[in-house]
C-alpha cells in the first residue's frame, strides 16, 4: 500500500516536528486493526524523518477542453448534434490522436472510457467471513484511499490517505489482486477469489448542453504556448473533419481569450477615436491626428517582434500593451507637431523648415521621455519582484513598441506630413 500527503490543512499550534495522531476509520469498530496495520509504515517513517512537507504546488497550466461524441482532442471542445449516437468509436478516435499529440506532453483527461463493475460471489465471500458491502469498502479504500490520520511538519499539519500503488490502481487486470482482510485478520484474501470484473465499453457519466450530448476532454499544455497549440489543433481537425452530425467548437481557455480579444479590439478603436478626438481640438485639422496616428501600427510592429524573440504568447496583458502604447506614441508626435505649427505661426516659416527644426529641438525631450517609459519598466519586463510574470507581456510590449517609436516620430511622421501638405505649405502669422 502507498501512502500520499493532501497538502497543508491549515496552522496548528506548536508541535514537535514529527507527531503522529492516528484515527480510526469510520466504517466501525472492525476495520481499526486494519486502519492500525496501515498506518503503521507511515508513523515510523514520519518519526524517522522520511516524511518531508510537499513543495507548494505551482500554477496549473494552461487548460483547454475538446468536446465530441466519443471521444476529444487536446486543446479543443467538441460537442455533439442530437444524432451523435450515430458515430462510432473508431473515426472520432482516429481524430483524437493527431489532436493529443499536439498538447506536446501536456496531461490529457477524459471523462468518458471503459469501465469494469464488480460482482460480489456473496457465497464465496460469506466463506472468509466477508459480505458484500465489506467488499466494496475494501475495494473502495484501496481504489480511493482511506484517511489514516495526520502528519505535523513544522506546525503544519498534513493528511494522510492510505491507497493501493498507482500500478495496481490503474491497471484493470490487477484489480483481482487486491487483497482483502478477513474479519478475524489471519490471512489476507484476494479479490478475485469474492468477486469479478466484467469489462464494459461504456461511458462513466453522460454530458449535455442546451440538450445536446457532449464529449469534454481537457488538456495541459505543457511547456508550450497556447497560440502555437492552437495551430495545431486546427490544422490536425482540419485533415480529419468530423463526420456528419458532429460539429467541433474550441473552447476552454482558448475560447475565453478569444473573447477578451474581442473586447480589448473595441477598446483599442475608443481609444483611437478618443485620441483623435483630443487631437482635433489642438490642431484644429484632421491631416495631423491621422497622420500621428498612423505611425501606431507601425509602432505595433516593434512590440510584436519583441514579444516574439522572447517568446512571450500574445495574451490579455501584451493586448493591453499595444492599447497602452497608442497614447504614449501621440504623445511624442504631439511634442514634434506642436513645436511645428507654434514656429510657422510665430516666423511663417514653411511647413519643411519648421519641421526640420522641431526635430532638432524637440529631440531631447522626447528621447528623454521615451527613456523614462522604458526604464520604469524594465523591471516587469525582466520579471523582477512579486507578481512581474503577470504583467511582464504588457512591458514587452510597450518597450518593443516605444524603442521602434521614436525614429518613426522623428522620421515617419514629418516625411508623411511634408508629403501631404507640401514643402512649402504655411500658416497665418499669429496676430494677423
């Protein structure tokens, strides 16, 4: 039998470092010997230290669900039309290999699968002094686990459950290994001997939405994005469609952001509406807004490439990112054309004259306003301090985009403009 830790069950008062408090199963009075038995192992290796507090779990990883008729595919949800009944094992299973692959070792868990329902002999099993439902809690402790007491680490206490080893547990042809106890404890009498396991190809529960059969099946990615498993998936769907009946949906996670994508799209064009808006009001035209506003997507180029040499997934937080550096990208060409048209107001220098020497002189503040940005993210960006994973996407993407920025600014924006209003295009001299 093995024994496993279920995690801290909250601060205790101070203790010795190893105590051990065993508990008595609830199922009665007759199983404590065996409860005893078992938790024999545990204590002395609890009081010899070969019991250690589990590492805190980390993060789960990225899920995605895969719904169908039969079966599912990593990454992916498939749901089932009314008529699902129709399809076979065989096609939807040959279209969940190719798809699982793509969770590149990620862990995989479908509902649905074989099962093995027991049949109790109360005959033989009233010969070794068992009854049916002794059997079933035998099986149900070595299968589940029984609570066996507690373990105290470091003022922590920890659970303990008793169970079989994953390799009998998992493997149905040795179910009938397990050994039972008799109730007079003098020999230990294995299951096969009560009972038999009938294999069966059915399905451990049934899953519907809006009255349609569904299949779920849900998938860790691993070590890789959820982008590049997506393309996967969609490419391994693609070479097997579904047959007539079924459709396929993805879902999970991938679902979810595609929805946030959605979202942040429409903030993305408020945004620019509202920048342009404010624009208009201190330019008093539409040729510059636009003008400064097309060199944000040109900005977007540099975030994106600096999202991809460090292999950072296009998620919520670099999304924000991009929004993020629609404003600070006006902000510097505002800076440029304001000096601009005060200088052709103020002298009546032409438009390519005074554009020249804004550059010239409005070059320090915004090289100096751009550095600020980017050393005050730096820190997120190199994942330094509590909670920096988080929001190291939107430093990313807002340094990638600011350092390719400020020679569109200096560049992008006065050739364009020049070239839309001319070289020798003026305003009226102020007072006139």
């Amino acid at each position: 039998m093995g024994a496993r830790g279920h995690g801290p069950r909250g601060n205790r008062s101070p203790a010795p470092r190893h105590r051990w408090h065993p508990r008595a199963h609830p199922g009665g009075g007759r199983d404590q010997p065996t409860d005893r038995r078992r938790a024999r192992p545990i204590r002395d290796a609890a009081e010899s230290g070969g019991l250690r507090r589990p590492a805190q779990a980390p993060e789960p990883p990225t899920a995605l669900e895969l719904r169908g008729h039969r079966r599912g595919a990593a990454a992916d949800e498939r749901r089932a039309a009314p008529d699902a009944h129709r399809v076979r094992a065989d096609p939807v299973g040959r279209r969940e290999r190719p798809c699982r692959q793509r969770a590149s070792g990620g862990d995989q868990a479908l509902r649905p699968g074989p099962r093995r329902p027991r049949s109790v002999w109360p005959a033989e099993a009233n010969k070794v002094g068992l009854t049916p439902a002794a059997v079933s809690r035998g099986l149900s402790g070595a299968l589940l686990g029984v609570d066996a007491g507690q373990i105290f680490l470091d003022d922590r206490s920890i659970g303990v459950r008793v169970r079989a080893p994953d390799s009998v547990r998992f493997d149905p042809l040795r179910l009938g290994a397990i050994t039972l106890l008799s109730p007079d404890g003098r020999a230990p009498v294995p299951v096969a001997s009560v009972a038999r396991f009938t294999p069966l190809d059915t399905r451990a529960e049934l899953l519907r939405e809006n009255q349609q059969q569904m299949i779920l099946m849900t998938a860790d990615l691993g070590a890789r994005g959820l982008g590049s498993v997506m393309t996967d998936v969609k490419a391994a769907l693609a070479k097997n469609p579904p047959p007539p009946g079924i459709r396929v949906e993805l879902g999970g996670q991938y679902a979810s952001q595609q929805t946030a994508f959605r979202a942040l799209l429409l903030v993305l064009g408020l945004a620019a509406a509202s920048v342009v808006g404010v624009m208009l009001v201190q330019f008093e035209s539409f040729v510059e807004p636009l003008v400064v506003l097309l060199a944000a997507p040109l900005s977007f180029v540099g975030a994106m490439a600096l999202l991809l040499v460090t292999r950072t997934a296009l998620n919520v937080s670099s999304f924000m990112g991009l929004i993020l550096l629609v404003g600070l990208i006006v902000k510097n060409g505002i800076i440029l054309l304001d000096f601009t048209r005060l200088r052709m107001r103020a002298e009546g220098t032409t438009l390519e004259a005074a554009i020249r020497e804004a550059a010239r002189v409005r070059l320090r503040p915004i090289l100096m306003t751009t550095l600020c940005t980017l050393f005050g993210l730096l820190p997120l960006a190199l994942g330094i301090g509590a909670g920096s994973e988080m929001q190291r996407p939107l430093a990313l993407a807002v340094i990638g985009g600011l350092a390719l920025s400020t020679p569109i600014t200096l560049f992008a924006v006065p050739t364009l403009l020049v070239a839309i209003r001319g070289r020798t295009f003026t305003l009226p001299r102020a007072g006139r």
